[in-house]
C-alpha cells in the first residue's frame, strides 16, 4: 500500500465508487494538503471511470472527517500566498465533484465537523447515522476563524439562513435528526445501514438523473431552492443580518472578529454570487489566522489536547476500574456530581442527612435530565435510564461497595474527617476517597485516615454539567493509582481536568480569591460596583468579580477568605467592605440579596450595600485602567505565587484552569500567555507602581522579578 493509500482507499462495487478515509496512525480522520493530494487523485480516477452509477464518501474510523489538521497552519499562518493557494486548491478540489457526472453521497458516522462537513455539503447527498455520537458541525469559529472550503457559501444554500448562521457564528453541533429535519442532510439510518443507504441514494439521484438531466446542477446550485427563496428578498436578508450581527455583539462583545467577519463573507456570497463568496471566504479566513485572537484560541485548542492526554502519573499505573461512585451531600454540588456521574454512565449513590435534603438533591438530578430531554439532548427514556442510576440514602447503606466516594458537604473541617472517618469504618481499604472542597487543605482533611493514600481533591465548580474544569489535588501521600483514577473519573465525565498540589486554596480558589480580594479593596476605597464589574467585563470576563461573588455567594465566599486570609497573612491583607456586606445576611442570588437587586425588582446594584461600607452611598470611581490592571494583575501575581511554590510546575495547567475555571477572557491565551504578550517586566513594573501606590499584596512575586531580569516568558513558541 502506497503512502497516499494510507489516507484514503478507492474500490468499486455494484457500480459504487467507495471513498474510504481512513489515515493510517490517527484516531480521528482529518484533511491536510497531502489529503487534498490523494482526493484529487481519486477523484481523477473516478472522472475517467465508466459504467458508474455513484460514489459514496465514507470513513472507517469511528467519526467521518473532524475537520482540517490545524497543526499545519502554524507553518502557514505567516504565509498569506501559501494559505491562499491551499485555499484555493481546496475549493476547486471539492468543486470537482460536480464535473464527476455521478451523484455522490456522504455517508457520515460519528463527528462530521468543520473540514468534514464542508466535504459533505460539496455532495450531492448526505446520509446520517442515527447514533447519538453523530453530529454536525462547523466549529472553526471556537479558533477564531471562519470555514475555508466553501462551508459560509454552501450552508446558506442548502438550510435555513438563520440555522445556517447560528451553526456558523456559534460553532454549535447538530445530532443527525435534527439535521434530518433541517434539510441538512437526507437520511438518518441505523450506523451498520449507513454506507449502504448512501449507495441507495446515490443510485436513486443516477436514476433521476437519466429522467431529469439537470438534476444535480439543480441539487446544487439552484438559487431558487431551499433557503435562498428564504432570503430572496433584500429586505428579509437584511433583517436576519442585523439581528445576527446585534447578538453577535451582545455575546462577544467584540472581542471576537471570526463572527462578524463571517457575516461579511456570507452576505456577500448571497449577494454576489457563489464564486464572489468563496473568493471572500479565502480572504477573510487569511485575514483572520494572523489575528492575535485565532492564535490565542488555537494555543488553547492545543493545550487542552495536551491536558487531556496528560496521563500525569505513569502510563503503567492502572486507575481502579469505577462502576460505582459514592457522593456525600446532596445539595447544589453533590446533586450535580451525581446528576453529572449517572450521565456518563456511573452507577450513584447520593447520601444526604435527612430526607429532605436527599429529596431536593434527588429532585435537581431528575429535573436537570428531563431538560436535558425537553431540549433533545437525549430521549425520555434514556433520561429515565440515567436517572435510574441514582439511588438515596440517608445513611451509609451501599457505600461499602463504592469504588470511589465524593464528598461534597459544608466547609467544615471536622465534618469532613467525621465523614472520612465514617466511609473507612465500612471496611473497604482500597475505595479512594475525594474531597470537593474548595480551600481545606487534603492533608487536613486526610490527617487522622486509616489509609491517606487513598485520600485526594476532586474539585468540580458549579453548575457542574456546565463547568469544564476539574481540578485534582494530590497530597504527598496520594498513591498514583488514586490520581490516576480521579483522572479517568473526571475525564469520563467530560471534564477538563488539572492535577496541582495541595495547599490552603490550592489553585483556583487562591487565584480567584486574589481576584476577588483586590476588587473588595477598590470597593472600599471609593469605586462602585459597578465600575468594578463593568472594567472587567469590557476585559473579556463573562462576569465582573462583584457579581461573581454574587452567584457563588458571599457567605460561601468569605468562608473562603477566612482561609486564605489565614493562609497568606504574611502578604495577603483584606478590605474589611466584603465581611461588612456578608454580616449583614447577604448571600448573592441564593437569597436574592447581595451586590445586585433580583427577583421582581432585578434592575441592576442595590444601592443599600454602600451604606455599611466606607464613602457610603457617594461613589468617587477609580479610573477604569486602573481598576483593571489592579484586578488582572492581582490575579496574575497569585498564579506567579502559585509557581514558585509547586502548586502547579505548569504553565499550560494555570492557563488552562483560570479559562476554563474562572472564566478568564480566551481571546487573550490565558493569564500567563497574556503576561507574555504584554511583556513580563511590564508586569513586575505595574505591580511595583500598584504596591506603592495601594498595598504590598501588590508587590510581584520573586519567580517574576527573576523572570524579567533574564527576559524570560511563560511560554516557549514552537
């Protein structure tokens, strides 16, 4: 078998050309330039082929095509010419299709996304598989970018305008009978029928096609049918643009250009013409692969690959094979772990103190399901099935054949070595026990255990079906096989996941505590809250600290600054603003009574949280650069902390769990990419210039002054 073999296999059989993609040593099928080399050549074949009556597109892997292999753009992205041509090449390429004179049919499997999908929507048919891994999807504005082989032109001919602009501009991933009913493709069938009702399609378009000679042009290029009589008229097109454009900018803010730019090059496809779109799209997608912005969510694509490949212990140590997961408190994070557990298909069992409780946490599991079903996520039935999972208990009845116990309950010491103590009296020396605190050392909680090897962090954030990071915390007796299970654990349950050391706070919560801590200052000193919340928000954070202080709960959150402020006294001094406004009974949204006004009355600050604090209600804001750079570089300076002292030796794992954890800004790389991007003995002369003027928590770490006097980065470049 020849190199170009080993992408993709050509064979005929009943007058069906077979396309097999199948890239010998991947998991997953992607296009590259050497793809585009064997494609032509087969397609090549196929044109001077007689005696066919179609040709069908399949894969062999798992998933269909999953998009273009970004590794090559890093060689390309500083090559205009060169990415030009690509592009180019790659439109004429799937163009060809149409001088074959067969139909020919995707028949998709699996993940059919960016590169993929385009590949599919260049033929004359498509045929799903009903499985629920199947979806379809144009992704590639999650990198900062737009689709570059004819996806901006070919969607909005073929489905609805609005669909087709909500899948581009959000990135979001259609499962096949949605699909079906869009238009998008022709066929759902069961995964073991799929290729051979791709071969029935094509044969079906043939024979049409004999009857009705123009068909496939018609199929095609038809600018009457489907969606383009939708937007025909200028008017309506204009509309949907607007409205389009308006959401765009409410969402992104601006901060991202892939988006708008997309609207650009498919208005002006619909306008001018499809040959017009697609030179527009090559253009754009050049324009914006040089962006600052498309560097920074690709440098994130990448690590989280490498994240979540990271097997962080060694490879030949095996987790403990989880079936049964034990979760400890059935309130807001417990519910959810366990709602989140039985998803992936873990057997739960969810213990709480009293009936109620166990009620309220068995209630949000079933309720999240039936969302999850409402909205198509899943069926009826299999939402019942998953819900079946979960059994209750208000004692420790069936923990003792648990493989893994989570607890999940109140910031309490004591309570949590009781539990601990409780979960090892039931005998089962292997069953590793999790900790989800957020500030409480591990090596506290696990200081009187029977078996601390056992003992380890697993910190999900909340909502947890809705968080992405999970952050593991090793103690120095955690076994291998312990941080290896968590890993598998958490993975499983989709999670990204980080392993850092222990320690008050660990990474996060010490991180974001510094955040939180240096906007309370700046509340104290004179500047509103909304000023505060405002200043970060236009920085790129979905929410302003304040706020955030607001959802997670302010008595969550001082709980959570006593430990800190214990912890780092030495450096950390905190405002008294923020334990003034929580001893007054507010706790944020959980009681409608915080930061912000809620319910009935939702209209913005409440006004009365100045009136136990320092300049009362008479506001004199900071000036807004000030404010940012003070509250960014709080938070840089902590996660430099974090470094110098071994809670994580990873700038790609800080990276990761401030934007994936925290919510910081991925328009700008992470924290530490970003402290490159602005120089980092930039940042050690505003951190001196805020301690001076502000406090010596201000005062930069020793790990970046040593950095910036030998002019060293975070991060290396490849």
């Amino acid at each position: 078998m020849s190199n170009a073999e080993k992408l993709v296999t050509l064979n005929y059989e009943d007058g069906i050309a077979y396309i097999c993609v199948d890239i010998e040593g991947e998991s997953v099928n992607t296009l590259s330039a050497k793809m585009t080399d064997r494609i032509e050549e087969i397609l090549a074949e196929i044109k001077g082929k007689s005696g066919l009556s179609g040709a069908v597109i399949h894969s062999a892997k798992r998933d269909f095509i999953v998009g273009f292999d970004i590794r090559e753009f890093k060689h390309l992205k500083d090559d205009p010419k060169g990415l030009r041509e690509l592009g180019k090449r790659g439109h004429a390429m799937l163009k060809s299709i149409d001088t074959l004179g067969i139909p020919v049919v995707s028949a998709i499997h699996g993940n059919c996304l960016g590169g993929g999908l385009e590949v599919a929507l260049a033929c004359h048919g498509r045929v799903a598989s009903d499985h629920k891994s199947t979806k379809l999807g144009l992704p590639e504005v999650m990198l900062g970018l737009i689709p570059g082989a004819g996806g901006t032109q070919n969607l909005p001919r073929l489905i609805d305008l609005s669909a087709a602009l909500d899948m581009i501009l959000t990135g979001r991933q259609i499962p096949a009978k949605k699909a079906l009913k869009m238009g998008l493709v022709d066929d759902v069938v069961h995964p073991d029928y799929v290729v051979q009702a791709a071969a029935e399609l094509a044969k079906k378009l043939h024979k049409e096609r004999q009857e009705k000679p123009n068909l496939l042009e018609e199929l095609v290029s038809d600018p009457a049918s489907g969606a383009m009589k939708i937007v025909a008229a200028t008017p309506a097109r204009s509309l949907v643009f607007s409205k389009a454009k308006e959401q765009v900018m409410k969402q992104s803010g601006g901060h991202y250009p892939a988006p708008l730019k997309a609207l650009e090059v498919i208005e002006y496809g619909l306008a001018n013409g499809l040959e017009a779109g697609l030179d527009k799209e090559i253009e754009a997608f050049v324009e914006l692969i040089q962006t600052d912005v498309s560097a920074s969510l690709r440098g994130i694509f990448f690590m989280k690959q490498e994240a979540d490949k990271d097997p962080v212990v060694s490879k030949r140590t095996k987790p403990v094979d989880v079936d049964k997961i034990g979760v400890l408190g059935a309130g807001l994070m417990g519910a959810g772990i366990a709602q989140v557990g039985a998803s992936k298909g873990y057997n739960i069992r969810l213990k709480d103190r009293d009936a109620k409780g166990l009620g309220w946490g068995l209630k949000y599991a079933n309720d999240a399901f039936q969302k999850m079903a409402k909205r198509r996520k899943i069926s009826r039935p299999e939402a019942d099935i998953a819900m079946g999972r979960i059994s209750g208990t208000t004692d420790y009845r069936g923990f003792e054949s648990c493989d893994l116990v989570i607890e999940a309950v109140f910031e309490d010491i004591n309570l949590k070595q009781k539990i601990l103590a409780d979960v090892e009296a039931l005998g089962n020396k292997d069953l590793i026990f999790a900790s989800n605190t957020s500030t409480i050392p591990i090596k506290d909680i696990a200081a009187k255990a029977k078996y601390p090897k056992n003992v380890i962090g697993m910190h999900y954030f909340s909502p947890v079906h809705k968080m992405p990071l999970l952050e593991i915390i090793r103690t120095k007796e955690t076994s291998a096989k312990a941080i290896a299970t968590a890993l598998a654990v958490g993975r499983k349950m989709g999670k990204t996941c980080i392993v850092v050391e222990d320690g008050p706070g660990f990474f996060t919560s010490r991180v974001v505590g510094a955040y939180i801590n240096e906007a309370g200052w700046i509340l104290q000193e004179g500047s509103s809250v909304e000023a505060i919340d405002n200043t970060m928000e236009k920085f790129g954070f979905p929410v302003g600290p304040l706020k955030l202080v607001d959802e997670v709960g302010l008595d969550v959150a001082q709980k959570a600054a006593g430990v800190l402020g214990e912890a780092f006294k030495h450096r950390w001094d905190q405002p008294t603003a923020l334990a003034a406004i929580a001893e007054e009974g507010r706790k944020g949204r959980k009681n409608s009574k915080g930061f912000y006004l809620y319910g009935k009355d939702e209209k913005g600050v409440d006004e009365s949280v100045y009136d136990k604090i320092p300049g009362g209600r008479k506001r004199r804001d900071l000036d807004a650069d000030v404010i940012r750079d003070r509250v960014w570089l709080a938070m840089l300076n902590e996660c430099a902390y974090c470094l110098q002292e071994g809670i994580s030796d990873k700038p790609r794992d800080i990276d990761i769990g401030v934007i994936f954890g925290l919510g910081f800004p991925p328009f700008r790389g992470g924290i530490l990419k970003y402290a490159d991007h602005v120089g980092v003995q930039k940042c050690v002369d505003d951190l001196n210039r805020l301690a001076d003027a502000y406090g010596e928590r201000l005062r930069p770490a020793q790990i970046l002054v040593d950095m910036a006097a030998k002019s060293k980065t975070f991060h290396t470049e490849d």
